[in-house]
C-alpha cells in the first residue's frame, strides 16, 4: 500500500506542473486577446494544478496507517480529497458564468490572430496526455484520485475543442460565439463535478463493491460451507471491507468450524485482493 501511494503522489507531481504550464498559457492569451472563452477555459485549467494540491494533500493522509482512532484506516481521506476537486469545480462554474454574463452585457469583441490557434493546439496536445497517462496510472493503480482528476482533465479537451470553434467564429466576425463557448465550458465543468459527486457519494455512503452473487459462488466453493447469508462489502473499488454470515454443520467441533472460516476468508481474500479485511460470523443453518 505504502508503494502504491508513492506511485500515485509522482503521477500527481508530474501532472500538476503540466496542467499549470497549459492554465498560465490559457490565461495570458485569453486576457492578451480580450476572448472570454479562452480565459474561462484558463481558469478551468488553473483549478486543475488546484484540485492536484488537493489530491496530495488527501492521499498523504490516506496513506497513514490503520490507528487507535482510526482502525480502518484513513483511506477515506482519499474520498474526501475527491470532494474538495468538486468544490474547485463549482467555483470556477460560478467564475465562468460570471464572465460569459460580464462580456455579454459590454459586447467588446476578442482579437483573434493565429498566435490564438497555435496556443490551443499545444495546449490541447498537453491535455491530451495528461488524460492518458492519468487515466492509465488510475486504472493500474487503482485509485479513484487519478481518475477523478483525470475526468476533470478530460472536460478540458472537449472545452477547448469548442474555444477553437468559438475562435474560428469570433474570426469570421461571429462574436457572440465567444460568449457561448464560455456557456458551454460551464456545461462540461458541471457535468465532470456530477460524475465526481456521484463516484464520492457511493463511497461514503457504503454501496456495494462487489457482487453478492460473486462473493456466495467463493464461499460455496468451501466443501464445509452449507451457505451462507447477509453478505455486505462497503469502502473503495481498492479498499473493501467484507462482512458476512457462515453456515455450518451445526455437529462441528468449534476448532473446525473456526479452521473452516479461515479458509473461506483466504479463498475469498485470494479471489478479491482488494478486500481489506473480512469478517465471518459463523452459524448452523436456519431451520426449515
């Protein structure tokens, strides 16, 4: 675990220097060129660099070690980091919507030229990394930080694919599309905070990780196991917490019945290395 949270804290290091390299490029274009769509695109790039603060801050806490007041662990610290990426997400909504509204109101057209263009391009290449190799250290590391993170990347590239058309727009003497790309990159951002809160939500309020009928067809496969009931797994896709009821030949000597549990811990630890910890009650079957 200790290995996995090294790795996950470099991908973010590497990530956050990228991310605010194509913020401070977005933003200085954006007020050089006076196109409010560029700048609400630079802004939402900035809290990306933001929300990776925010992811390290929440995975060196979740890496701390079970302890007396946390004997589960912190890894929910992880989670709440997810939320703090949502909260950033909805203050630049807010900023972006402001802005649209502002550059509305005052109808001052952005100069576009072909340095505009060129500076979009390199920043959309930039994003286009971030998003694969986010997305591909999350998936092999298991961590919902990197893929949370790496779906708010991700609206970057569809935000600035529409500041490109905006541009073209604004170019050929259309203006008003500068402002509605500034409505648009709102859409993405709101959309990309729902999909954090949802994956968040799932996890604080313990929803099933993994199957009831997965986990059953591993305990069945013990040959001393008649059944078994009121299976519940709660906690991360990585970090799963397993508690279920055994039944048992109520004629076993306890020593038995207690060897037996660990071999269905063991089986079912083996078959789900995610699941932390797993604990069996074991009971005679119910009677007919």
């Amino acid at each position: 675990m200790g290995e996995r949270y090294r790795q996950v804290i470099s991908v973010l290091w590497r990530v956050m220097w990228l991310n605010i390299a194509v913020a401070l490029a977005k933003i200085v274009l954006g007020y050089a060129s006076g196109a409010v769509s560029i700048l609400s695109d630079g802004y939402h790039s900035l809290t990306d660099s933001a929300s990776n603060v925010v992811a390290l801050v929440g995975v060196n806490a979740a890496r701390k070690p079970p302890d007396d007041d946390h004997p589960y662990g912190h890894r929910k610290y992880e989670t709440m980091a997810s939320i703090g990426i949502l909260i950033f997400l909805i203050l630049v909504l807010v900023g972006v919507l402001q802005q649209a509204w502002h550059r509305w109101q005052t109808g001052r057209p952005a100069h576009v030229t072909w340095v505009s263009f060129a500076v979009m391009a390199c920043t959309f290449a930039v994003n286009v990394f971030v998003v694969w190799y986010e997305m591909r250290r999350g998936r092999s590391l298991s961590s919902e930080i990197l893929m949370a993170d790496a779906r708010h990347t991700r609206s970057d590239l569809f935000t600035s694919g529409s500041v490109v058309g905006a541009l073209i727009g604004v170019y050929l003497g259309v203006a008003w599309l500068d402002v509605a790309a500034a409505v648009f990159i709102a859409g993405f951002i709101a959309h990309a905070g729902w999909e954090i809160a949802r994956d968040a939500a799932r996890i604080l309020s313990d929803r099933i990780v993994i199957g009831e009928d997965d986990l059953r067809a591993v305990v069945l496969s013990v040959p001393e196991v008649i059944g078994c009931e009121k299976i519940r797994t709660r906690g991360s896709a990585d970090h799963v917490f397993l508690d279920l009821h055994v039944w048992m030949d109520p004629n076993m000597r306890l020593a038995d019945a207690h060897a037996a549990s660990h071999v269905v811990k063991d089986r079912l630890m083996t078959r789900y290395p995610q699941i932390q910890d797993a604990i069996i009650h074991i009971e005679p079957p119910p009677r007919a």
